[in-house]
C-alpha cells in the first residue's frame, strides 16, 4: 500500500501551527476522518516553546498523523513547509492522483472534493495545472507583517499565483514543482514562491476555484441562520474559521447534497 491507503486519490497535507491542538482536533473529528481514498496528515515545524513541544510529542503518539521538519515553526519559515509539503507527496504518496495542501482554519466539503477530482480527471488530460482562489496583480507590500525587503524581492507586483489557505495539486504538477524549488532562490511567503514564482517559471495554468468557496455571509447563513436551502456547490469554507464553524458546515454537509453541477463553477 502507498501512504497507508489502497488507490489513494487525495493526499491532505494540513499546514498546522504546533500550538493548534484543538483545530486538529475538530479536522480529525469533522471532515479529516478516516475514509477510503484519503490520507490525511498535520505538516508543522518545531515549536518555540518546549511544554509545546512536549505536547505534540503525546499527540503524536495518540494520533500517529504527524510530519514535522527540522525548522522552527514561523511565518518566515512557510515556504519550508510547503516545500516539505511537496517533498511528502513526491517521496511517500507518488500515487496519489492529488495534493491538497489546506490551512488548519479552513473546512473542506470532503464528499464534493471527492466527486469533483473525478470529473476533472475524466475531462481534463492536460494536467499541468493548480487549482485554486487566484492571486492576480498583487502589490509587494514593502511595510507590516507581510513587509518584504527590496533585497528579498526587487520586483514591485508578484506574479499571479494562489491564496495558500487551500491549493488542489494534480499529480503530474506536484514533482516538477518540488524539483524547481531545489535550484530557486528561497522566498519566504510561500504561496507567492511555491504556486506564484515556481508555477510561472514551469507555464503552469492557474483553475479558479473562487466560485467553490463558500463567503463570510454565506458561512453566516448556515452557521448562524441554519440556512439550509443552500444549492450551490462549494469545496471550501473559506479561511479563518475557528473550530464551532467548521463542526456545523460538516453536520450541514453531511445532511444536504448540491443540484447543481461542480465542474460549471471552475474560471478557467
């Protein structure tokens, strides 16, 4: 068996900051659950703290669903993540026929993403592709937390690539990106460096995603209204979810199915 699964279709790899202990749990307990054709695991760093690190050590040993780098777990170091990311798949699940690199704060609509990589694989031969929320004609900020030094970035706009919080890899795309990043100078936000700078210099074409994402109201409207007669089909709930929302869209998931058809809400 690769990575744990027989046929594997999807591996979900979780970018996760060590001290989101319960945003894991409530993954692993909603739409992160053991199902067929699925592997699920937590990417992280090393923590800054060592009681944190300490913790993650039993929940390691509890779960099992753990890799961890060799680098200190912060926002300048995500690229090493998501590089580490790739390195998983390409080493450890080269079957699996996607990669879905997601946030610990996002909700994944698990039995859509299931139906619609088959529909795309079955309507799509040209595979050098990412799917994602497009990132097209952003500024280089030069000040706050996104501040980028002229020396690290002389460019002033970044090429047009993903919003990290949930990129869809197709298998032929995953190796040659893993194998670009070893000669490319690093750059440390990683969505910019993997899916914008990577992707450009490989001509890989961008899918958007953004009418499979569910918006601020419209989380609020099954959340908080219970608004059930929801039709449009979505694969993510949007980022920055915290753990109460994420239970509720995976109960309404779980309950309620779309009418209309997926693959008519991709931008190409």
């Amino acid at each position: 068996m690769i990575c744990g699964v027989k046929q594997p279709i999807l591996l979900v790899l979780v970018h996760s900051a060590p001290e989101n202990f319960e945003k894991r749990k409530a993954i692993r307990e909603t739409w992160g659950q053991d199902q067929e054709g699925v592997k699920l695991l937590f990417m992280l760093g090393i923590a800054n703290e060592s009681e944190v690190e300490k913790t993650l050590e039993e929940e390691n040993v509890q779960y099992k669903d753990f890799v961890q780098g060799n680098f200190i777990d912060t926002y300048h170091n995500l690229t090493y993540k998501h590089v580490m990311v790739l390195k998983y798949a390409v080493y450890h699940c080269p079957e699996a026929k996607f990669l879905l690199k997601v946030d610990d704060d996002v909700f994944v609509n698990m039995p859509n993403l299931k139906i619609f990589m088959k529909l795309f694989m079955a309507q799509n031969s040209e595979r050098k592709k990412i799917l994602c929320s497009r990132m097209c004609g952003n500024p280089v900020l030069r000040e706050g937390r996104w501040g980028v030094e002229i020396s690290e970035y002389p460019e002033s706009m970044y090429p047009n690539h993903c919003s990290g919080f949930a990129i869809l890899y197709p298998h032929d795309t995953i190796f040659a990106l893993y194998s670009e990043a070893q000669k490319t100078k690093y750059f440390w936000i990683d969505d910019v460096h993997v899916s914008g700078t990577l992707a450009k210099k490989l001509c890989v074409t961008h899918i958007g995603l953004e009418e499979l994402i569910l918006s601020d109201d419209e989380v609020v409207e099954i959340v908080d209204s219970s608004f059930i007669n929801n039709t449009k089909p979505f694969l993510f709930g949007r980022m920055n979810l915290d753990v109460h929302q994420i239970r509720i869209l995976w109960d309404f998931v779980s309950k309620y199915t779309p009418k209309k058809v997926i693959l008519d809400y991709l931008n190409y």
